[in-house]
C-alpha cells in the first residue's frame, strides 16, 4: 500500500467503492482511446479530442479537502462549503484555464476563430449559388423553428435557444443556448451533437 501512496491519483481510486473507482477507470480508458482515435483522424479530431481529454481530466481528477474527507467537483458543492471549494480551485492548476477563457467568454471567439481558420471554401467560391441556397435553408430552420416553439407554450427565450439548432452551427448553438435559457443547455447539446 506504500507504494501506492507515491501515486496518489492511482491512491485515491482505491479509496472509493469499488463500482465507482472501475467506472472512473473505464471512463479514462476511454478518454485515452478517444484521444488516440482522433489522432489516427479515425474519428472527427475537432470533436473527440477535447471530449477525450475533457473524459481523463474530470475522472483522473480527485480533490481531498481538510480533515480527509474526499470529493470531487460535482459531489462536494452539494455536501460542502461552496467558499472551501473555491478557495481549493483558486489553487488548482486549471484555474488560470478557467479564468482567461471560460469566465469572460474569450473560449467562444477562439472556438468561432479557429473553425473559420480550418473551413474549407473552395466549394464556396466552386458553386457560390449551391452555397448560398444551402445557408439560406439552414437558417429557415431557425426562422421556422421559432414561432413553432412559442406557439407550443415556451418562453421567448427558451424558444429562441431551441431556435438556433435550425442554424445548424454547434459552437453558436451551445454559447446562444447557455446565454438565453441555462435550464435547457443539456438538452440542447445534445440535440445539436446528435445530428
């Protein structure tokens, strides 16, 4: 067990029940295999590999706090003193991450950024008429979308997050949907992934 404890993030796996440190560990296997399949373009790189890394990173990590009790960020804001947990993430290494992208809305931009740095345009300025069609008709869908939405009894603002699907862009659809309505981001994502 000594040699264990030199390895505290192995360590700590065993702290937990069983059931949960094998599902954690499968789910870094997997994170690992999302990394490397995005890396061999077997899969969608811009997709898989910030999902794989997101997978190690949130299930590798294990946060003890004082007086030994263990937790992590999803549990302890529930259990816990939400002032002791910031003050821990004011130390943790992703923290400056978080800070300058994240909480001021910098990581959309980039994102927005670097999607217009790797588009391909060739069939853009190849059948510039095709090109237009196709963005006129996603951009019906959330024309169309809207007043759909309000007539089924949503709010304006939730019905103009469900709206944006129809534009057919991820990235807006996420920033739009977490900005109008937050009770319907994880819906939302999952829909605009999902096609």
């Amino acid at each position: 067990m000594l040699v264990l404890q030199l390895f505290q993030g192995i360590y700590t796996f065993f702290l937990n029940e069983p059931a949960v440190a094998g599902g954690r560990l499968l789910l870094i296997a997997l994170g690992f295999l999302f990394v490397y399949l995005s890396y061999k373009k077997i899969l969608e790189p811009l997709i898989m590999l910030p999902m794989g890394i997101g997978m190690i990173a949130v299930n590798g990590g294990l946060m003890t706090f004082e007086a030994g009790t263990m937790g992590n960020l999803f549990i302890n804001p529930l259990a816990g003193n939400v002032e002791e947990l910031m003050y821990y993430l004011q130390i943790d290494f992703l923290q400056p991450i978080y800070t300058f992208t994240f909480s001021n809305g910098l990581i959309a931009c980039l994102v927005f950024m670097g999607i217009g740095a790797i588009t391909d345009i060739d069939i853009l300025l190849a059948k510039p008429y095709m090109s237009l069609f196709l963005a006129v008709c996603a951009e019906l869908g959330t024309i169309l979308t809207l007043p759909i939405a309000m007539a089924m009894g949503l709010m304006p603002n939730e019905a103009a997050a469900i709206a944006l699907v129809g534009g057919a862009d991820g990235p807006m659809v996420l920033y739009g949907s977490i900005m109008l309505a937050r009770d319907l981001f994880v819906p939302i994502t999952v829909v605009a992934y999902v096609y």
